[in-house]
C-alpha cells in the first residue's frame, strides 16, 4: 500500500476509527505518550478537508496550540488552560486534511532531555519502559515509535526534536530557523527554537514540511521559504564534514559505548552509499552549551513572566494583594527545573552583569555561525552524534540535570546557529535504538532529507517492540 494511503479512510468509516482509538489506548496505557487523545475532537469546527494527508492522524506536542484542546506546556500552572486558537503549523496540515488527534506529553515549557519533567505522567520508551522516551518531545517520539501515528509536531530549542527521535529509533527533523511559524508554539527560548517533525519514515518529512514551512504574517521571524540550491548535481557525492570528536565538548561530550558503535557503524555505511567523507573540526564546540543555556535561561526568564497567575491558568485564591498572588501562583504551578531557569535567566540578565554572561554567550554564538560557514564552504552536509548515550532509565540518578544539560553538546550546535538537522536512526545496540545526526546550510532542507532517505534504503527505521503497522490485526 503507498505511504499513507492505509490512514486516508480512518476518519470516514466509524468502525475504522473506532477500533484505532481502542487500539490506541491500549498501546497507549503502557507508554503514556498522549496527555489528552480525543481523535474527533477538533472535528465539529474543522471537518477533514480532502487534501493531500486526507485523514491522517497526528499527535501534537502539548506546548503547541490546539483548539479546541488543553494546551498545558506540561504544567500545572496552565493544567486546566485550553487554547482559544490554533497554531499556523497545524492548520496548515488540517488545511491539506491531516486531522489532530491528542496533544503529547513534554518536560515542563520544553525544559529538559527526558520527559520526566511533565507535571503529569512520565512517558516510557516503547522499546523498554523502564527507560526515557528523551526529551522534551518525548510523548511525540514514543507516540510515533509505537505505531499509534504516523507522525507528530514537536519543537526542538535544543534538540528535543533529534534527541527523543534517537532514543525512540524514528526520524526527528528541525528545519532552518525561521523557516516553520512559531505562532501557537509557546514561547521557551524564541532566538532558538522551531516547531519540528518526529516520523517513522523519511517520506512523511518529505510530505510534511512543505505544508508547514513559508512566510506567516503573525510571526515575523519567518520568512518566504526558498529552497537553496542543491550543490549536488545528480552524479556528484555529497561531501560529508565528520566532526573530530577527540576531548572537546568536555567529559559529558564522551560518547556510550552503544554510541560508539553506532558512529562506528554509520560511518562505515556512507562511503557505500556514496558519500564523500572528510574530517571537519569545531572550535566552538567546548563553549556552546554553556553559551546556549546562558541565551536560553535569559530568553525563557522573560518568555516565562506572562504565567503571573493573573492571565492565564491557576491562580492562588487566598492571596490578597496582587503581589501575592503573583508569588504563590508562580511559587505553586511552576516546577523546581523551570523557576532554576528563571533564576538563572535573571541573574544573567542582571543589570552590570550583562557583559560577563549575555553578550559573552553572543559573541560564542556569533564564533559558531561563522565556525559553521567556514566548515560549509568545504562540505555539503555534517554528520554528529545525537547524544552521547542512549535512552537512560527512568530515575537514573547518574543522569541529573546538569549532566543532561551538558549532553546537548551535540544538538543545541544547530539551534544556537539556527541550521536545520536531523536525527537518524543507525542501528539497535543491546536492545536500544542509536541515532545520529546531519546538519546542513540554512534552507539546505531538501539535501538533509535526500541524504536521510539515502541511509533509510540502507537502514530503515527499526520497528519497536510497541510498533504494530495494522491496528486492525
Ligand atoms: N534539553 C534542552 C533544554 O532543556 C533542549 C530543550 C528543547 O529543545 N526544548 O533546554
């Protein structure tokens, strides 16, 4: 059957729908991957439009603006607020019939690498459930690695779409900064993020990002999306910069020996599958994540200071002055993770400060853009890890914020760029998907899929143990 034609009738035949929510729920009960999964929710305002995703379902991450859904950041704070509208990302894909199904679960406003930091569930790893699904798009990634839909939204500010993707063994794209509006996306870091796409095959990216991307009146950082040239004229090999590991990025930056053998294994494959590699070096590289979470702390701090209690959300009855009511609704409905960030951002900020911290950071964000431009002058695509381990288990102690923070070595380079990237899966080492991951040159979207769809003839997404393609067996 064609890619996608086994989703177009789910939603004109009741018994078909019928049968998928309950099989959905089923899958679902052992992940927790949805927060909310109401299949014909949105269907009364938005009925499926004959288009060209006719009847595909799709999850959505629940810091992305559904109406008529909860939209809840995965906080308690916002745990009873539902969207009055809907982002442009999703109503462009309800636009060519694609029908949203359930909003997924996420670390609170997107801060984190595991999931574990939702107000509400913890999501399991469909291919062993004592583990994280990664994160922040956690639920959209073990969504997808289950088989429950063939693709969902997450947002990547620092690699929560790549990360979650690799630990689930599926595709996890972040396009060019830019390039997808972010009006709906509630706002983390809006220097660094994008609305992204976590898939179980290339194809659907493919079919996807067309629809989403381009200019958006009611987010001004997008723009008119021109495709850049492909370099490659059919014939040429695509000349693949490998990035030195050595001691740089620091200890956390040392690779798993399941990511070793991953590394190892994709990069005996691309010479076969007719990629030119060289070694390309990084500067940069020790200094990002500290760079990337001092820009990204400071962006969330004033991002953050609209959950006043006051707006939106749970607010705190018994305070009598307005004070108080901002100290106890923030106090109450906001996580340790989340207000650790607002801290920081603030301190950061500080009046006097700036120059030591902020500008600091800018300046390593400005040696990157051009470390990049330098090593793209050279090669076509660069191939890095995703992560320097695989999915770890769920309350691993070994694995505390601050050394998952350090983990995003490897994905907040494309973020703090705004290049686009994409994780792949490469192999199953003892048991656990390994991904890693190209970047390319802004608007090079079309040579990262050619190039992933290349290694998937090569190296298809593994099936999870949770992946059943026919809900109606
Ligand atoms: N782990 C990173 C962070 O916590 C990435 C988050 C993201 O991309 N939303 O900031």
């Amino acid at each position: 059957m064609k890619n996608g034609d086994r989703w177009a009738a789910l939603f004109s035949r009741t018994e078909d729908l019928d049968r998928w929510e309950a099989w959905a729920r089923r899958v679902d009960d052992k992940i927790h991957s949805f927060l909310e999964l109401e299949p014909t929710r949105t269907l009364e305002e938005q009925p499926v439009v004959d288009g060209p995703l006719r009847g595909t379902p799709f999850g959505v991450k629940d810091n992305i603006a559904v109406r008529p859904f909860r939209l809840s950041c995965g906080s308690r704070l916002l745990s009873s607020f539902v969207s009055p509208y809907t982002a442009t990302a999703v109503a462009r894909l309800q636009g060519a019939g694609a029908v949203p199904v359930g909003k997924t679960n996420l670390d609170e406003f997107g801060m984190g690498s595991s999931t574990q930091l939702s107000a509400f569930a913890e999501t399991c790893n469909p291919w062993d459930a004592t583990r994280v699904p990664g994160g922040s798009s956690g639920g959209s990634a073990a969504a997808v690695a289950a088989g429950l839909v063939p693709f969902a939204l997450g947002s990547d500010t620092g690699g929560s779409v790549r990360q979650p993707a690799a630990f689930c063994g599926v595709y996890g794209f972040k396009p060019t900064y830019g390039s997808v509006s972010r009006y709906g996306l509630v706002a983390y870091a809006s220097s660094l993020e994008t609305i992204g796409v976590i898939a179980k095959e290339v194809s659907w990216i493919r079919r996807i990002f067309p629809v989403i991307r381009g200019l958006d009146p009611r987010d001004h950082s997008t723009v008119e999306y021109r495709p850049r040239e492909a370099r490659e004229s059919k014939g040429r090999p695509l000349t693949v910069g490998i990035l030195k590991l050595g001691d740089s990025g620091g200890d956390a930056a040392r690779l798993s020996p399941e990511v070793r053998a991953g590394w190892g294994k994709a990069l005996e494959a691309l010479p076969a599958l007719g990629f030119r590699l060289t070694e390309v070096e990084l500067p940069t590289l020790d200094y990002v994540v500290s760079a990337y979470y001092v820009i990204a702390c400071a962006e969330a701090s004033a991002n953050l200071a609209r959950f006043d209690g006051v707006r939106y959300g749970e607010r705190a009855p018994e305070a009598d002055n307005p004070e108080e009511l901002v100290r106890l609704s923030r106090s109450r409905g906001l996580g340790e993770e989340v207000k650790l960030r607002i801290l920081l951002g603030t301190y950061v900020l500080r009046s006097g400060f700036q120059d030591q911290y902020y500008l600091r950071a800018q300046r390593i964000r400005t040696a990157l853009r051009r470390d990049f431009e330098r090593i793209f002058a050279e090669v076509d695509l660069i191939l890095l890890p995703v992560y320097p381990c695989a999915a770890f288990k769920r309350g691993d102690e070994t694995m505390d914020p601050f050394t998952q923070k350090l983990s995003d070595v490897y994905t907040s380079l494309a973020n703090m760029a705004g290049l686009p990237a994409m994780s792949f899966p490469v192999s199953v080492e003892s048991g656990l998907p390994v991904g890693m991951q190209f970047m390319a040159p802004p608007f090079a979207e079309e040579m990262l899929l050619d190039a992933c769809g290349r290694y998937e003839e090569h190296y298809p997404a593994p099936d999870s143990p949770l992946f059943s393609r026919d809900w109606r067996a």
